[in-house]
C-alpha cells in the first residue's frame, strides 16, 4: 500500500517527504520504510528522531515521541501545533496505526461559551479537561460516536483532534470502520478514513475506555513528531463546526487545519481565498 498521491511543494512532492518522514523514524529498525507503508501489520520500530528538541523523548513504545512539555502550552497554540504531528494507536494484537493530525478546534475552558467546561463547570464526564496537559478527553455523541481531545493549559480547555491524514495501517482502519457501517456500503477511499472527529476515532478504535489516559505514559496510544511541520503561510483559522449558536463564540477562528490537505474534514474555500489575496507575488 502505498500513499495516495499528493500535491508536489516547492522543494520536494508531499509522498516524498512523508516517505522520508516514516523512513527516518524507523532509521535503527530492520524493516525497510517501503515495507512499513505497506504493510498494515508493520511496527515501527525507530527512535532516531532529531534529539535536539526538548520535545523528543525516547520511552520504551520504542519511538521518538512528544512528550509532557509539548503539551504543556496555551490551548490555541497547542490545537495549532498539533498540526502536522502523528498519532500512534497500538491495538492489542501489536498493529500500529499511524496518522499525520491535519485539522484541530480549540476549546478554552470556562469562558468559551460551545466548551463542554463552560462556566467552569467540572463534571465525571468533562473531568479529564480539567487534568494535566496531555491527558485525553473522550466523549460520546448521539449515543454511538466518539470523539477525542487532549487537555491542553487552562483551567477545562482542550483541543479536539478533528481530522488525520493516514500515513500507515490503512486497511486496518478501513476494518475498523466498515464495523461501524451500516450494509454494504462500498469501501472507503483513503481521504474518507480520517476526515471527521468520529471517523478518526472509529478508525484508530479510540472509544470511552480511552479517556483520562495520558499520551506520555499510555502503551496503546501516543503521538510522535512530524518531520513536515507547517508554517503559517499552511495554516488556515476558521469558525468551528457544529456547536451552533453560540454568540460571539460561533463566530471566533479556532479551528484550525492544513490548507490544501485533502484529508481535511470541511475546507472554508472562502478564508483561503483570503489568504491567496493577501500573498506577495513573487518576481521571477
């Protein structure tokens, strides 16, 4: 299996890079990159990510990840720098599946008024905003789905991981998925995998079990850093989805994503016409 095919960049085409990317994460392993990508059963096995950031941490899931510090910062700069790291899921039979984080909305506790910690209110079900950074906030909607946060600082604030880019064990995640899936509906494309809170969560088989668990300690699940990370030039800053009215609070640009990344959940054609007004145009 390979990655889909994606927009070429200035310097290198996006597959290259997420090739090199997996390739040097796994640098001290036996298993050769290529087979890694193909292979949904693979376990990468590196931990010879650049070691010159206090953000890099070698833990016996034997691969570089984030650790304590990365997740110890301001909500909306974490929702932000979530974009372009990778999510790890290890099932219990050994499988790990890897996603690059490509959209993410920010919730900011008691004073934003579509958080479910609105007001400061603390409940069993919204107790893991209130815990360390890092810690992950599961919640159930419409009585079936899931959807994943990770606490961020701020008293109840926390960023919800809204959309991954599959970067291995896709058709691990295309079984997950079809579980969940009513007939027989036709398989899915790899875009449509990841491309929504819940969908990621089905995917990556996150469900209540998983909340309040820490993502610097957890064996089953924990994020490693990308080696693509975004400028600001990449990031696109809109409304977020689905809280309804909310006053002032619907209408503030705290969700954020990848512009161009077609593995987004929802594109806001409209702000990245914005931004490609507002770019210089460069002289050749």
């Amino acid at each position: 299996m390979t990655l889909p095919d994606l927009q070429s960049t200035q310097t290198m085409p996006r597959k290259r890079k997420l090739w090199a990317q997996l390739s040097s994460l796994q640098s001290n392993s036996s298993i050769p990159a290529s087979d890694a990508l193909k292979s949904p059963t693979t376990t990468l096995d590196g931990n010879s990510s650049p070691k010159s950031s206090k953000y890099f941490v070698t833990e016996k899931k034997q691969s570089s990840q984030l650790e304590a510090d990365f997740f110890n910062q301001p909500c909306i700069s974490l929702a932000k720098s979530f974009l372009g790291q990778i999510l790890v899921r290890k099932l219990p039979d050994g499988r790990e599946l890897w996603g690059r984080i490509v959209e993410t909305e920010a919730y900011l506790g008691g004073e934003d008024e579509a958080s479910h910690s609105k007001g400061g209110k603390q409940t069993q079900r919204n107790a893991a905003m209130f815990m360390k950074p890092g810690t992950l906030y599961v919640y159930q909607i419409y009585g079936i789905y899931f959807c994943v946060n990770v606490s961020s600082q701020g008293e109840g604030a926390a960023v919800l991981l809204r959309s991954l880019e599959p970067l291995q064990g896709l058709d691990v995640m295309r079984e997950l998925r079809s579980t969940s899936r009513k007939g027989s509906a036709k398989p899915l494309k790899d875009w449509q995998l990841c491309n929504g809170p819940s969908k990621l969560c089905q995917a990556f088989g996150i469900d209540k079990a998983f909340d309040q668990r820490d993502l610097t300690q957890d064996a089953a699940i924990w994020m490693v850093p990308g080696q693509e990370l975004p400028g600001e030039q990449d990031v696109v800053a809109t409304t977020r989805i689905g809280i309804g009215n909310r006053g002032e609070w619907s209408q503030k640009p705290l969700r954020f994503y990848l512009r161009g990344n077609k593995f987004v959940s929802v594109v806001d054609k409209k702000m990245e016409r914005e931004m490609a007004a507002m770019e210089p145009i460069s002289c050749s």
